[in-house]
C-alpha cells in the first residue's frame, strides 16, 4: 500500500494572472489574445538580396543571412552561386532573454572550411519600432550592407525589425532564439498547428441474397456466407439457412469511413467447404464515392452488383489470373448514414454530438475561448547529456478541431501563453487538455521514439458559468505502477460565452445524441467496436499530418485503453453506486428512528404531516416539489465556484493496493508470470463468487414474488389467494383515507407496542419457495 496523498497537493489552485497585455510601454493585446499574459518578442524578417558582391575565386556565392542578438544567433537556409537570393523568413528573439542591445544581420559565403563575411546591417533595439494587432504588417525595406569597419560596401539586404507580441502573425512559423539547439529537420515538430480530424461516416451495408452462384461441388448442401472489408475493418454475415444456390441473408453490417474515402469495399461471397478451408465463389468492389448518403432512416435503394471470379490458369508453364464473368449477382443496400455522430471518445467525455451530415447541425450557441498560459513543477521525462529535461508542449482537443501548441525547448516551467477559440453546440461536452514531452526534436533521427504523456485535464462545459473568466493552476495527475503521481500543474483561463440563454436552456431539453440513435439504435457490442474503429482512423489520418499529431498522442487524448478491466476501477464504481444509494439508506435510517420514537417530538411532528398529507392528498406533490426548492436554494450558497477536476480519493487511487496496479497495467494478453496470473485469477474468482452471491439473493427475492399465484407451494398460494380476495373486499367498503391513517399510523406505532420478532406477512414471504431448487450443486 502506498502512503495517503496530501490532497492540498492535487487541488485546483485559483490563480490571478495578469491577462490580456499590460506591458512596458502599456500595450494592450487585441481582444483574441485577452486570456493569455503578453509575451514581447523582436521580430526580423528576412526578405531578400541584391547586388551581392562575388567572394570565390570562380566568381560564384553562396549566401545565407546570419540573425545575432547577444549569445543567440539563427541562420537563413543557404543559396548556390546566387546574387540576389529570396529567403523570406522571420526570426523571433524572446525580450525576456534579450542579452544585448545590438541586432546583427551578417550575409555570408557558404564555404567548404571556413564562412567568407559578406557584409552587415546593424540595428539599436531603443530604435526599433512596435507593432501590435491589428495593425498591417510592417513594410520591410532595402539597407545598404557595411563591412566590419561600420563602411558602405557593395549590395543590399531587405528586412523589416519591430518589436511584437506572441498575437503577431508571423509568430507561429518563426525560428525561435528559445529553440536554436534544434537542427532543421525538427523544427516543424516543435511549432503550433491546428489539425481538424477527419469526417467520419458510418457504412451500412444490408446484404440481401445472392443468386446464381456457381457451386463446385453439386453434391452438397453449400454454407455461403459474405465477407466485406473496408480497410483493416472486416465483418461477416452468419452462413445463409437457404442452403442452395440462391442464399438469403438480409443482415446488416456497419463500418466506419472517413472522408476523402481512400479505401473501397470489397465484398467476398464465400462457401465453407471444410472446417478451415473456404471457397470464393465471387467478388465485388464498390468505391464509397459512388454510395447514397441519407440523412433520416429512410430505406435507400437496393442494387444487384455483379460477382466476378478470379482463376489460375496455365499457359506455357506460368500461372496467370484470368477473370471470369458469369451470371452470379448480389443483391444489397447501402448506404452512408449521416444522421448519426460516430462516437471517437469516450461518452462520458465527449466534446462532439452532432451528426455527421452537416445539413442536420443546429447553430451554435456559444464560443469557448481557450488560453495556454503555462506550466509549474513538470517532472523530468527523458535524460540529456547526464541530466533531466523536458520538452513539453499541449494538445487540446473539443470537437473535430484539434491544437498543438509550440514546445518549449528545455523547461520545466514552460511558458506557452497561447489562445485558442471553439463554436460551441451543446453545453453538456468536454474540453480536454494534454500536456506531453517531445521526443522528435532531432527530426528524422527520431523517427522510433514516442512522445511522453505528462497529463491531461479535462473541463466540463455545463460546469462553467457564462461570460466568466476562469484561471486555475490544474494539477496533472497520472496514475503509474507505482501509484498516483502528479506529474506537475498547467495554467490555463477558460472562458464560455453564450449568444443567447434561450437557446443553450434549450439544448437541455434536446436528445443528447442525433435521432438516429433512438430510431434506430446500435448495439453496445457495435458501437464499441465501431469506436475502436474509428479512433484507430483518427489517429492514422491525424499521424499523416505534417508535423504529425502522433499516434500515441491521440489514442491518449481519446481514452483508447478505458475499456480494460481494473480491480481499482470496479471497487471505485461500487463505492460511487453506495454514495448515491446512501440518501436513500439515511432516509431508512431515519424513518427507523421516527418509527422507534428516539425524538418523540420529531415523531408527533411527523404524525401530524402524515395526518395533514392523507387528508389533503392535493398537497403531497407541491409538498415534495417545494421541499426539493428549498434545498436548492439552500445548498446555492455552497455551489462550487471552480470547474471539477481530477479526484485521486473519487478514483480509490490513494489505497489501491500494488498488485492490483500491476494488473491494471499488464497487457492483453498478459505478460505476467503463471503463478502471477494464478493468484489474480484466484482473487477474482473470490470476489466474482461473493457477487454471485447478491445475485442469487436478488434472483431468489423476485422468483418468490413470481411464485406467488403459481400454485407451486398448493397451500401457501391458496393463503394468499383468501388474503386478496378479503383484502379486496375490505377495500372496497374502506375509504381510501381511513385505510391509509390506519397502515400509516400502524407502522409509526409506539415500540411498546412492537415486536422484536418478524412480522407475519414477512414469514409466510420467507417461507415460500423459490426456482432454485432445481440448480446443480457441486458435490
């Protein structure tokens, strides 16, 4: 068992940056960065050249431009043997680690052995212009080069310097004096991009009959089932019962496409001729582009496809495929459903519901506004030159749109201060953050390595008040084989903004998922396996990106492993189920106690209500109504003022004991020794035989109400039958109100006049039989 976690460590911490600008010369940020701190960099751009003067022998230069500022110093790529070269690139100086107050721009000769100096241009950082949005761009402008010497010489380089922030447009691709240590190739993995995840598409395919098939042997029953594959995506029909040459199916399969569709399907009309061994008897291949997309649950058109064979034949020793045409068709529906959403997340966290068909969204009823600001306390994640370090970066993820910001080279408390902004639809949705470090700084080198999660928070929209400003330091809490770490914290100022009440009150009236889902539901079994699919499409699409959002980041941002069995998961989920049941256990208790007389004062007030109640009937569902109000009202003044966050104790991650979190993270299969595997076995045997147990208790409870009027117990059933039947009667000619006063009264009654013994209705209960009787008992 680890030790108890100090939980004042993995709170949520109210911060009070300094938002929205507030700088030296009291420059404000537009209002698109008013959630971030201001960053001020000095930017240079690098246009181009002319008239550059020969430096080789042969006539010939190679120019690049050399940025310097104090120890910081960034390069153009280089040009062979031109004169008037084109760079266009900008470089982006950090002002907190300024060093000098001198720019260099230096143009220079590749060489082989040692860079000839072509010329220079100077500039004083007091001189330098700024510039914030929304301001056009600064015009760059021609400068005479000088030598060494502070001289005029021959050529001229185009440049524009000025001083910006963090919301200048040229931030996102300019080389950064904070990642100088990073070679070329990995620069682009470094840098922020926005990524948009694929539109995905569920593919219904109704496989109908076939007809016509060419059986090869005639001299029995055929067993025809269907294949089809889109992908690695690949399903069966069950064999047809028309055991002839016309099958019959009509079955339904569902797969997951992505648009722009790269992949056909191809159904495979197969017969089972032996145990391992199929025959195909026919293929067909259909481009998704050329499939009826609906909207609703109107059935589309049916179309009979043709089935063609391939077969081997020999011609002159060498084996060749020839295809052949014949008359066997398949006959199918299919379509590409877009009134449904194709779940990629998990449900509880889902960020997305709308359809995939875009004519069947509703507008949006907000902004969520998103800012970056930083991170405190991060853990070292790899090791460089005999030290720790970490190169981290976050991906937030809401809807099919994705971010990434830059990395911080080298930093535990990195410093990103970027915003981000999201349309909203529906407010019951998750926004979720990760932090991870880079592992392809050094490009194509790095090409096996994977990038590390630090963490990840997660913000429930519905949480949030509108138009408010929330900054909190969130801790990142990750649960190890070793037990719960927190791995650091991440700043961030979150921020949703409702365009009209109505509508967004709205919402919570509405399904949460497309009508599609209702109409025509999935089976739990298809929509988990559809997810799967879909989230390995998702990540393949978004790896392909360049830079890449790599593979390991998005299965991890989309919960891919949240399915596997946990000892710790399922002991957390039944304390959940015995915290909602415990209102109702207090109730019980308390009714016990008013039965019992412990406070004879409370207990006459409750006589009285009873009384009032029965006679006013009229009034017990106002009561209950106006009881739950008042609650409200009074609970209003303790509502949470901060989003939830991660609750380490809510997730029994404090106690769990180490073995059960070496199975939680084993592999599936395991990888774990035999007689490892043997005691975990044994221990869920244990605990699934005291399960077994409840169950059957449940089960033996509701068999006993079964049995009531069955007649299996002759005697007890006619007991019970005469108890009706004069119970009936006495109803009848009783009031309503008389009766409920007496059975209410009756159970509040005063202990003198109880007993401690079981009543008589609950021992003929207990003496009844029940069905399990009949059940096999090991001997």
């Amino acid at each position: 068992m680890q030790r108890p976690i100090p939980m004042e460590d993995f709170a949520l911490k109210e911060t009070s940056p300094h938002l929205g600008g507030g700088g030296v010369g009291g420059d404000k940020l537009t209002s698109t960065y008013d959630l971030v701190e201001q960053m001020q960099y000095l930017y240079v751009r690098v246009v181009k050249a002319k008239d550059l003067p020969a430096k080789d022998v042969t006539g010939s230069l190679d120019p690049y431009v050399e940025v310097k500022l104090g120890n910081y110093k960034g390069t153009t790529r280089h040009f062979e043997k031109k004169t008037n070269p084109e760079w266009n690139q900008v470089f982006a100086f950090s002002k907190d680690r300024v060093q000098s107050n001198m720019l260099e721009c230096v143009v220079k000769d590749k060489d082989l052995v040692k860079d000839d100096f072509v010329g220079r241009v100077v500039f004083d950082l007091n001189e330098v212009p700024k510039r914030v949005p929304p301001d056009s761009p600064l015009a760059p402008q021609w400068y005479r080069l000088e030598d060494r010497k502070g001289e005029k010489s021959k050529g001229e380089l185009m440049l524009a310097v000025w001083m910006g922030t963090q919301a200048d447009e040229a931030f996102p691709e300019a080389w950064h004096s904070d990642a100088a240590a990073v070679p070329g190739d990995g620069l682009a993995n470094i840098r922020s991009k926005v990524y948009l995840s694929p539109k995905l598409w569920y593919v219904r395919v109704n496989v109908i009959e076939a007809q016509d098939l060419q059986i090869s042997d005639k001299g029995r029953y055929p067993e025809v089932y269907v294949k089809a594959m889109i992908g690695n995506q690949l399903l069966r029909t069950r064999v047809s019962p028309s055991r002839n040459a016309n099958p019959l199916w009509n079955e339904d399969l569902m797969f997951v496409a992505a648009e722009p569709f790269e992949e056909h399907l191809v159904l495979s009309v197969e017969d089972r001729v032996a145990p391992g061994k199929d025959e195909v008897l026919g293929k067909a291949v259909i481009p998704l582009q050329s499939v009826d997309r609906r909207l609703d649950s109107k059935a589309v058109n049916t179309k009979w496809y043709n089935l063609e064979k391939h077969v081997v034949v020999e011609n002159g020793g060498e084996q060749k495929k020839k295809e052949v045409k014949f008359a066997s068709r398949i006959h199918l529906r299919i379509c590409l459903d877009g009134g449904y959403h194709v779940l990629d997340e998990s449900t509880h966290y889902s960020s997305d519901l709308r359809p995939t068909a875009k004519q069947l969204w509703k507008p949006a009823i907000g902004v969520l506004e998103l800012g970056i600001l930083n991170a405190q306390g991060l853990l070292p994640m790899k090791t460089k030159d005999g030290r720790g370090t970490t190169d981290a970066y976050c991906v937030a993820k809401y809807g099919q749109k994705w971010i990434r910001t830059r990395t911080i080279i080298d930093s535990f408390t990195p410093r990103w201060n970027e915003q981000y902004t999201w349309e909203v639809f529906d407010p019951c949705t998750v926004i979720t953050v990760g932090v991870f470090d880079n592992c392809h700084l050094l490009g194509e080198k790095a090409s096996g390595n994977k990038d590390s999660r630090i963490g990840k928070v997660r913000i429930r929209l519905s949480t949030l008040e509108t138009d408010r400003v929330y900054t909190h330091n969130y801790p990142l809490l990750v649960l190890h084989s070793s037990g719960v770490k927190k791995m650091g914290e991440v700043h961030l100022a979150v921020r949703f903004t409702c365009s009209s009440l109505l509508n967004m009150l709205h919402i919570y009236s509405q399904p949460l998922l497309p009508k599609m889902h209702y109409l025509h539901p999935l089976s739990v079994t298809q929509l988990d396996t559809l997810r799967h699919q879909a989230t390995q499409i998702v990540s393949m699409r978004l790896s392909r990106a360049e830079p890449p959002l790599r593979k390991e980041v998005v299965e991890y941002m989309l919960d891919v492993d949240s399915h596997m069995w946990s000892m710790r998961r399922s002991r957390a989920n039944f304390l959940r189920i015995m915290n909602v049941l415990s209102g109702l256990i207090a109730v019980s208790k308390w009714f016990d106690q008013i039965c019992n007389w412990k406070n004879p004062l409370t207990t006459i007030l409750v006589h009285v209500l009873f009384l009032i109640l029965v006679l006013y009937p009229e009034l017990i569902l106002p009561t209950i109504f106006l009881y739950m109000f008042l609650i409200g009202i009074w609970h209003f003044r303790w509502r949470p003022r901060q989003p939830p966050h991660m609750d380490a104790r809510l997730s029994h991650a404090e106690s769990v004991h180490p073995d059960e979190l070496d199975e939680e993270f084993d592999t599936f299969p395991t990888s774990r020794p035999n007689d490892i595997v043997r005691l975990r076995y044994d221990r869920l045997r244990s605990v699934a035989g005291r399960i077994q147990t409840v169950v059957g208790d449940l089960a033996t409870q509701g068999e006993r109400l079964q049995s009531l009027l069955s007649w299996r117990d002759p005697r007890a059933t006619a007991l019970f039958v005469t108890f009706c039947f004069i119970a009936a009667i006495v109803l009848y000619v009783t009031p309503f109100r008389v009766m409920a006063i007496i059975v209410g009264f009756y159970l509040l009654r005063h202990p003198r006049f109880r007993h401690k013994l079981p009543s008589v209705p609950l021992n003929f209960f207990r003496s009844y039989g029940f069905k399990v009787d009949p059940f096999l008992i090991r001997h």
